[in-house]
C-alpha cells in the first residue's frame, strides 16, 4: 500500500474512516450525483492502494484524486451526440418542444416533486428542517452552521445526514425516488 505517514491517518482503513464522508460531501457537490460520487471516491481509495510509492500527504492527494475523477466524469458526460441526418428525427426531437422548455406535464412532475419534497420536510423534527434549510438554502458549510447553532461540525454532519435518509425515505414511500 502506498500510505507512508504512520498516526490517526497511516492506515488505509483509517483514512477512510476519517475521510470518506467529506470526500463523498466534496465529490457529490462537483458531481450532483449521488452513485457517481460514490464510485469516483472508492476510485480515488483504489487507486491510493494501488500506489507502489509511498504517497507523503495521503489526505491532499486523496481530494486532488476526487476532484480530477470527477473531471473526468463530468467530461465523459458532455459527449457530444451525432445530429441525425436529414429526415432522420430522433425521439428526442419528437418529445423537445422548439423553444427548449419544459413541456406542461414535465412543469407538472416537478412541482409535484417540489410539493412532495416540502411535505417530507414538514414530517422532519423542528431541527433537523433549520438544519436542512441552513445547508440547502442559505448554502452554508458545516462549520458555518456549527457556529450558527452552537453544535459541533461532526453532530451538524450526523444530523443532517440522518435528516437526508429520513426525507429520502419519505420520498420513496411517495414514489419519487427508488
């Protein structure tokens, strides 16, 4: 294994114990997909196993790792696709209105989405919805919620991720996710 400096960081293990959720937080906000961020980090920690040198700052290689996989995701994403030739529509020229907007029953699907979303919230206990509403509204970090309600970084981290798996429950019993 390629991990050189021996303390709380010196396993592969222990690495991951202390930094997979941040690298998940820090791959998800680059991604905005929760699978694919997913995979880029366990990448990064295949690939740091698999260094046959040892590497001095496994934490900062680990995030430049993260970031440059999802990079490469997100180019792989934006490949460009071949017009079809004249006469030749696609079923996504049939279904895409000219002017590019959504069509009336995709509004609708996500108004609905949006609707189904505040009704989970309001199913949440009072402080994980302030939690939610500080970390997706008004786009605070961690510590800057941490200061703003006197709780820890790591118990912010902990509710709000249990607060996430509460609401996408609520909303795969309403049949919005899967």
């Amino acid at each position: 294994m390629g991990v050189a400096s021996p303390g709380p960081e010196g396993s592969l293990e222990a690495l991951f114990l202390a930094l997979e959720s941040a690298l998940l937080r820090y791959a998800l906000r680059l991604l905005h997909d929760v699978a694919l961020a997913e995979d880029v980090v366990q990448e990064a920690f295949l690939r740091l196993e698999s260094q046959t040198e040892p590497v001095r700052e496994p934490r900062s290689w680990l995030y430049r790792t993260v970031h440059n996989l999802a990079v490469s995701q997100m180019r792989a994403g934006r490949r460009l696709e071949p017009l079809p030739a004249p006469g030749e529509g696609s079923a996504a020229e049939a279904r895409e209105p000219a002017d590019g907007s959504m069509l009336p029953d995709e509004h609708l699907a996500r108004w609905e989405g949006i609707g189904l979303v505040r009704l989970g919230m309001e199913g949440l206990d009072p402080r994980s919805r302030e939690l939610l509403d500080l970390k997706f509204r008004e786009e605070l970090s961690y510590r800057e919620i941490s200061a703003r309600t006197g709780l820890t970084e790591g118990h912010v981290g902990y509710l709000l991720h249990h607060a996430l798996k509460a609401l996408a429950e609520e909303l795969s019993r309403a049949g919005l996710m899967s």
